[in-house]
C-alpha cells in the first residue's frame, strides 16, 4: 500500500491485537481501520511501538494537500478536529471510517486527555458553550409543543403520542 501522505510504502504492523499501517522508512504517518485509534489514544495504553515510529528526515510532506485514504483509493480523507481542544487536526476517510495521523499527532492526542470519560465531559462542555443556547431554545420548543399535544389530548380525551 501507498502513504498517503509521502506516497512511500506502507508497512502492516501488529500492535496489541490492532494491524495497523506504519510509513516507517518515509514521513513516519500511522494509519487505523475505524475504531482503532480508540484503542491508543489514552495515556494508560500501550503504544509506545506508535509514539517513536522512524522516519526519513529527508521526506517532507505538504500537509496542505489532502490526502487519498488507502482503502477506498477513490476518496479524499476529511480533515477535523481530534477533540474539542482542536489542538490535533486529524485525516478521516468518510466512507470506510479510517483515520490518518502523520508524525507526533497521536502523542498529541494521548496528552490532551487522562481518559475516554476526560474526553467526553470537554466536548459536552465545548457544546454547551457554543450551542448552550441554541440547545436550551430546542429543548424549550420541544416541552411547548408536548404541552399543546397534552391540551389537545385532554379536550379529545385521547392517550398523548410521545415526542
């Protein structure tokens, strides 16, 4: 397989029971199937065979091109966030879920957060704090019209259909 990112050649390589894909003699990127990387981006698990891959310092790679996943050759990887810190911008394929890290990406990743729960509490406060009020406004339309739906039962005397 091609990198997609130096266009050198990949190297399957087992971790733990993960089969991950290493650019070990080009840029030193990291591919994983989705799903996979959930299982390296904490601190407490094992990774240190991904956090120190070689690389050849002479391959420099545009991170402004995007990049081709390796599975679904015909799709372009999407670029977004890693987390709700935005400090890692990570390569996402949407059609086959596989995810693209070029070098350093995952130590930053595995140093925003303690934990999966760390990580889940930031992004629900991250949401509140950019659609607090746009999720309270949903919530308050949502319990007006089961209101109305509960007056209109009454006058027909009829069960009320959940919302």
């Amino acid at each position: 397989m091609e990198c997609p990112a130096c266009h050198g050649i990949l190297r399957s390589r087992t971790v733990g029971d993960v089969s991950v894909d290493i650019c070990s003699s080009g840029c030193g990127g990291i591919g994983f199937d989705i799903g996979e990387l959930k299982k390296f981006d904490e601190p407490n698990e094992a990774a240190a065979e991904l956090l120190n891959i070689p690389r050849d310092p002479n391959v420099e790679v545009d991170q402004s091109q995007r990049y081709r996943c390796t599975k679904c050759t015909d799709s372009v990887m999407m670029r977004h966030f890693a987390s709700a810190k935005r400090g890692v911008v990570v390569d996402e394929c949407a059609g086959c879920g596989g995810v693209w890290l070029d070098p350093g990406e995952l130590r930053q990743i595995r140093s925003e957060y303690p934990s999966e729960e760390a990580r889940r509490q930031a992004a629900r406060a991250y949401f509140q704090e950019v659609l607090g009020d746009k999720i309270e406004a949903k919530r308050l339309e949502t319990a007006e019209k089961s209101a109305l739906w509960q007056r209109v039962a009454n006058i027909l005397k009829t069960p009320v259909p959940r919302i």
